[in-house]
C-alpha cells in the first residue's frame, strides 16, 4: 500500500497573452480564468494510478488562498480521497516558503499516523516557474528526488520511474519515501465524471493556517521575456504573385531546384 500526496498550484490560465500585475509579483488574471498547471494535471493522474495500483490513498494538497479549493476540488473528482489547503497568499511566497509548508503537513500527517511514501508535484508552476520546489522539499524531507519525470509506479516497496533523456527514455529505481517532480506527457489526466464531481462535493477538504517561518528572500519580481518581432513580405496579388511564392519556397528548402 503506497499512500501518495500529490500538490497543486491554482493559476492563471496563459494560453493566452500574458500580462503581469503592477507590482510584478504575480500574473493579471482579470481577465483569464483559473486552473493548475499541465504538469500538475499528471502528477494527479499519476497519483491515483500509484494509489488505486497498490490500495493505498491519494491526498491532493494547495498553498494558496480558499479559493484554491475549486483545484482541490477538480483533484478530488478524478481521484484524490481528501484535500488540504494550506491557507497563505501565494503571491508574498517564494518557492522555499512552499517547500516548507507543504514539509509542515507531510511532518504533522506523519505524527498522526498518516505516511506518505510518495511525494509528487508538477516540474514547475505555469505562472512562476520557479523550478525550485520539489527540490527544496525534498531537501526538508531528507529523500531522494527525481525531476523531468514522465510515468511511475511503485513496486515491492521501491520506486520505478521513467523520464525522457538526450539518449531516449531513463530508467530510475529509488527506495521509498520519495519525491517526484511530474512533467506532461507521460499520461492523460482523466476527466472527471458526473459521479465523480459529486463525490468531489462531499469529500473532506482541510484548511490549516501557514505556520512556517518565511524562508529565503522571497520573490522579487516576475519578467516578461521581450517579444518577438516579426514582419510580412507580400509576395504580390492574384497569379502574379506565383513565380514569388515559388522563388520564397525553394530559398527555404521545400522545393527543390
């Protein structure tokens, strides 16, 4: 039985244009709605395949404010048994002061007789991308860690992961307790059925209050990278305009000479 607690981030959705508050700490989302990361919709996925593989419970965690309860809420219905919120503004924390409070709860859960063998998290948030958390939590925990990865499983107590490599496809084996930083790819996260979205609604969601010391420096400011520029050539109107697109296709290699 392999109990697993996997973590989201509640944030902007930026398939669109991006576009940072004045401060700079975080993402404008007045006008975008809200998700979790693409990463994170696989480290869910992958967490209730470890815990329904081996019987054993999958706890779906968020800092962030309540209403982070919604992407709590989302977990639940493909899943996730309970919920934790660990109430905080998301955007004051840097990625040592998610790192710890996401420790606090492994730590106080395992004082209370609830382990948990497997730790997952997406590789990095869609809106800071710090990079930096699995890491650090790790690092506070005392396990092993892995990052990039794609699929895993457990078996006989001890870890099988699988990641994408400058070789191909890596085989990683690590003993139990463990932390794993998902990438997307791997699996298809699930959608979440009609019974599913009720059970979701009943599901126990605890919200405990951050009691963890700030950590490091914090975030500083978030940067847009400089926009690309671009430019039209009209190769001309009507039929006249086909000896160019012909010339403009054989300098960039789709036809041959």
């Amino acid at each position: 039985m392999a109990n697993v607690l996997v973590c989201v981030k509640r944030v902007p959705d930026t398939a669109g244009e991006v576009l940072l508050s004045a401060d700079g700490l975080s993402v404008d989302a007045r006008h975008v709605g809200y998700t979790v990361s693409p990463h994170e919709e696989c480290a869910v996925e992958l967490a209730t395949q470890v815990a329904e593989a081996t019987g054993g419970r999958a706890t779906v965690l968020s800092v962030g404010s309540e209403d982070a309860v919604e992407q709590l809420r989302n977990a639940l219905a493909v899943g996730c048994a309970d919920g934790v919120l660990v109430e905080a503004d998301a955007d004051l924390l840097g990625p040592a002061d998610v790192a710890a409070a996401v420790a606090g709860v492994v730590r106080e859960r395992e004082a209370g007789g609830l382990s948990y063998d497997l730790v997952l998290l997406g590789n990095d948030a869609a809106d800071t991308g710090d990079f930096q958390v699995p890491v650090r939590l790790a690092y506070a925990l005392g396990r092993p860690v892995l990052t990039g990865i794609s699929t895993c499983e457990v078996q006989d107590d001890r870890l099988l992961a699988r990641g994408d490599g400058p070789d191909g496809t890596e085989v990683f084996e690590l003993p139990l307790p463990a932390v794993v930083a998902v990438m997307e790819g791997g699996v298809s996260p699930r959608y979440p059925s009609i019974p599913g979205r009720m059970k979701a609604k009943r599901a126990p969601v605890e919200t405990v209050a951050l009691t963890a010391a700030r950590q490091g420096s914090g975030r500083v400011r978030l940067k847009l990278p400089p926009s690309q520029p671009s430019s039209v050539e009209i190769l001309g109107e009507g039929p006249e305009a086909a000896p160019a697109v012909v010339d403009l296709l054989t300098r960039i290699g789709v036809v041959g000479r």
